[in-house]
C-alpha cells in the first residue's frame, strides 16, 4: 500500500467507525511494514504459531544458525536434521509443517515468488495447502508480507480481545461482521489500530 492509499483507508476508518475514529486519534499513524516475500517469511510464520514475538525471534535465530547463518531457503532447511530443529527449539508439529512447506516450495506446488500475483483468494488456497499452515498463517502472510488492504483475521486472538474491549460485544460471526463490515476494503488497516491499542494498553 502507498501513502496516498493509506490516507484514504484511514479517512474511510474515521467517517465509518467512531471507534476506529478515536483509535486512530490515540494511537497517530502506524506504518504499513512490508516484510520480503520469501520462503524464509513463511518459514518464520510457522515458527510464530502460538509464540510471543520474542520467543519466535529467538527460535527463528537458532534455526537460522543451524542452516549455516544465512538467509533460510528449502534447500538450507533441508539440510537440517529434526534433532537439530528440535535442539533449536521448534516443536514436532512446526517441523512437520517446516518439512511439507519444503516439500511444496522444492516441488513447485508452490512458488513463493508468484504469491504477489496471486489474488488474496488464491493465495489463501497456496498456502493452507502446506500442512499446519492454516488460515491464521496464509492472513498474516497477506497483511504483512503482500500488504493486502482487506484482510481480517477472524481467530487471532488479540484482535478479538481487542474488539471485545473496545466494542463490548458477544463474539460470534454475525457480531464480527456487524461490526467489520464497514471497515472494507481495508480491514487490514483496522486491525493493526486494534493490535497497538493492546500493545499500549498499561
């Protein structure tokens, strides 16, 4: 997303949503970052599953060093042994899900530098393809690698929290579409205003 486009997301937010209104107030601008559309992207969203950030990061590193300190490819990651994952500090289920994402990436089922291609719809259907990468991990990878403005990750934890806090709702799937309805087409926006108003909150 550009500059421009962000503008107009957050003036759509403020006239739409008095909520997101006033979080935008609080919380000023928040960038838009955009992460390399690698394989080492997908591999790090794996490893992120259910781990606070520092937790991940540092899990990451190890399985990074393992893999001769470069940049992690499928070739590299191939090369390590599960006993020298697990030594790392990644589960049995992330190295399942880390061996079929090889799997997939050094057959060309799938093709990581063709993702930015894809509409958001097939690159959903690309990723959960690899086994334990599910609709959490093909949304993240949407919002924060490909940028895509209208993505809502319903199940994330932290952005149901934070609608809850901030909207005083039952959850439910009719509830979350009341409410995020109005948000499109750029969902993925409000989402990072509900993230840094729990990052922030004392």
């Amino acid at each position: 997303m550009t500059a421009t486009s962000i503008t107009k997301a957050l003036n759509h937010l403020r006239r739409v949503d008095p909520m997101m209104k006033a979080l935008i107030k609080t919380h000023g601008d928040i960038p838009m970052k955009c992460l390399p559309n690698t394989f080492e992207m997908l591999a790090r969203i794996i490893i992120g599953q259910q781990l606070s950030g520092k937790a991940a990061d540092t899990i990451f590193a190890r399985i990074r060093a393992t893999a001769d300190g470069r940049k992690l490819t499928a070739e590299r990651l191939a090369s390590c042994s599960d006993t020298q994952l697990q030594k790392a500090g990644a589960s049995r289920p992330k190295i399942k899900a880390l061996r079929s994402l090889t799997e997939h990436v050094q057959t060309r089922k799938l093709q990581v530098s063709r993702l930015a291609m894809l509409p958001d719809e097939a690159v959903f259907e690309k990723i959960t393809q690899v086994k334990g990468m599910g609709p959490w991990s093909a949304q993240m990878y949407l919002m924060f690698v490909l940028a895509r403005p209208d993505i809502f990750p319903d199940n994330d934890l932290g952005i149901r929290k934070a609608i809850v806090r901030h909207y005083g709702i039952e959850l439910s799937s009719d509830s979350l579409e009341k409410i995020t309805a109005c948000w499109r087409p750029y969902r993925t926006i409000a989402c990072l205003y509900l993230w840094r108003s729990l990052n922030n909150r004392s």
